[in-house]
C-alpha cells in the first residue's frame, strides 16, 4: 500500500492535472488517512468538477468520517453527472437503509442490481431490504405501530462500489430545492446547468487545469458563489469575504486619492499565492487566489473570464 500510495503521489506531482487523484485519494482512505484523502479529493475535483467518480471518492471518505448529509450530497452530484453510475445508487441504498428509508433503499439498491447484476453484495443488501419491507407489511396487516427510525439501529446492508469494499450513499436535496438533471460531462449544456445550480462551481471550468480559487463577493462581504478551500477540506470562503468586506470602497478612496482613475484590478502576491481581485456589477468583487507558479499574465486573463461569468450569474444568466 505505501508503495502504491508513493507512485501515485509521483505521478500526481508530475501531472497535477492527473484523474489519478481518485486511486490515490481511495488508496489514502483504505489506509485510514482520511484527512490527506479528503485534501486530495478536493484538490482534484477543483480542477475536475464534473468527474462523477471524485465526488464518488469524496462521498466514501465521508461515509468514514461519519458525515452522512454531506456523502449524501456528494453522491447525488455523483448520480446527476452520470446516472449509470453503480456505485452511487449502491449509496443511496446504504444511506437510506442508514436512514430508516427502507422503501427508498429497496428502489436504490434495485437500481443498482439492474446495473450490475453480478455484484454479490447487491443482492444480499437488496435481500436484506426487501425481507425487513415484507416484515413491517406484515406487523402492519396486525396492526402493529412501525417505528421507521428503528431501522437504522439494524445491521446495515454493506453495499460497495465497482472497485472498492466501502458503502456508498446519496441524499436528495432538501424539497426547497430543485436540481435539474443533467447529462453526461461531455455534454456542453451540463456545464452551465450544474453551476446555476450550486453557485460554488460558478468558475469551476473557467480555471482548467489551474490550481487556484475563485469567489464572488458582495459588498458587505458575503459570498454569493465560489468556494475557498484550505488544508482538510475546510471552506473558508465566509471567513475570507469577511475579512474583504469594503475592500472595494478603500480602494476607491486610494484610487482618488492618487488621482489615477477607477480601479479596474489589483494583483499582488503573497508567499504562498497570487491574489488578484477585480470589482463586478452591483459593487461586488471577483477575488482570484492561484499559486505563485501561475504566470501573472494568465491570472490577469482568467480573473477577466471570472469578471465576466460573475457579471452573467448576476444578472440572472451566464
């Protein structure tokens, strides 16, 4: 294991753009580091934010985390991006099952068998289901009171994906909100349709192979899309957007003050990233963060391409 964990590790240095970041986040999870899994899942699903089997990964490393709402969103992005995925189905299974939701369980797993009808462990969890959903028919033909949140107190059926031995689960969104089904990722149309969605992968596919961040500010600091994610997984956007609130006013007043015009950007690097910002419609700011390999020619270009879908999202389109 940590042989393979070190190829993997090589190749992703030498290509950061590399799809290995999911063997080498599963290969990372299987060995109980599940903070540096998660670290790399998230780095990877940056540059890659439609790829089903990132957030599949992310949704396992949850899972081992005990954090079920957050492997349910992932593997319902999972299941969206590409529906016939196995191992998001075998999910949803597993967290309904979690969930006292057997019927939903029952409808999940059965997806998931017609997919691959080979898989063992999806007909005994699927068995499992189905011999608990003939038991509460029965109590109830008695008349007996079924406690549904009793379920999750049961032995679990231990759904796994393709290459993996861990369960898998995925939540639908709560009913307030409404997910538009999407196609596969080559599909053109998906892209814009995922990110009005969640305003956190507005500029996802704007920054490619980049390794950087991007969010949208309102003027009093609130982050109204993009994500800013740091060592472990942590989303740090709000904290940032505070901390930026009425930066645009300041650098008017020095603006004026200088007597140089409007300000249009600013770029200034750190030791650890370049940093550009850029003011957008409405007085809210496009904040850029890359790392200082990044020439500071492209981080001009692509802080304009955020500029410009910030300014498409604002105005109710992109």
């Amino acid at each position: 294991m940590r042989d393979e964990i070190g190829r993997l590790s090589d190749e992703l240095a030498r290509d950061p753009s590399s799809l290995v970041f999911v063997p080498l986040g599963e290969a990372l999870r299987r060995q109980g580091s599940t903070d540096l899994a998660l670290k790399v899942a998230l780095r990877g699903l940056e540059r890659h934010p439609y790829h089903a089997d990132g957030h599949d990964l992310v949704a396992r490393i949850a899972v081992d985390r005990g954090e079920l709402e957050r492997a349910h969103d992932e593997w319902d992005m999972a299941l969206r991006l590409a529906p016939q995925h196995v191992g998001a189905q075998k999910g949803l299974g597993f967290v309904c099952f979690q969930q006292g939701k057997l019927a939903a369980a029952e409808e999940h797993l059965a997806a998931a068998q017609a997919l691959d009808g080979d898989d063992p462990s999806i007909a005994s969890a699927l068995r499992h289901v189905r011999e608990m959903l003939a038991g509460h028919s029965t109590s109830d033909a008695q008349g007996s009171t079924v406690d549904a949140s009793s379920d999750a107190t049961e032995p679990a059926p231990a759904p796994s994906s393709p290459s993996t031995s861990s369960g898998q689960a995925v939540q639908s969104p709560p009913s307030s909100v409404t997910r538009p089904a999407i196609g596969e990722p080559s599909t053109p149309s998906s892209v814009p349709m995922l990110a009005e969605d969640d305003p956190r992968y507005l500029f996802a596919d704007l920054l490619g192979t980049v390794d950087g961040t991007t969010l949208l500010l309102g003027a009093d600091g609130l982050v109204l899309a993009g994500a800013y994610l740091v060592e472990g997984g942590q989303d740090v956007a709000q904290e940032v957007g505070a901390a930026l609130s009425g930066v645009s006013d300041e650098a008017r007043r020095a603006t004026r003050h200088l007597d140089v015009g409007d300000w249009s950007s600013i770029v200034f690097e750190t030791e650890h990233a370049t940093v550009s910002m850029a003011p957008t419609a409405g007085d809210n700011l496009v904040l850029l963060a890359t790392t200082r390999a990044t020439p500071l020619g492209l981080a001009r270009r692509l802080l304009d391409r955020c500029a410009a879908r910030a300014v498409a999202f604002l105005g109710g389109g992109r």
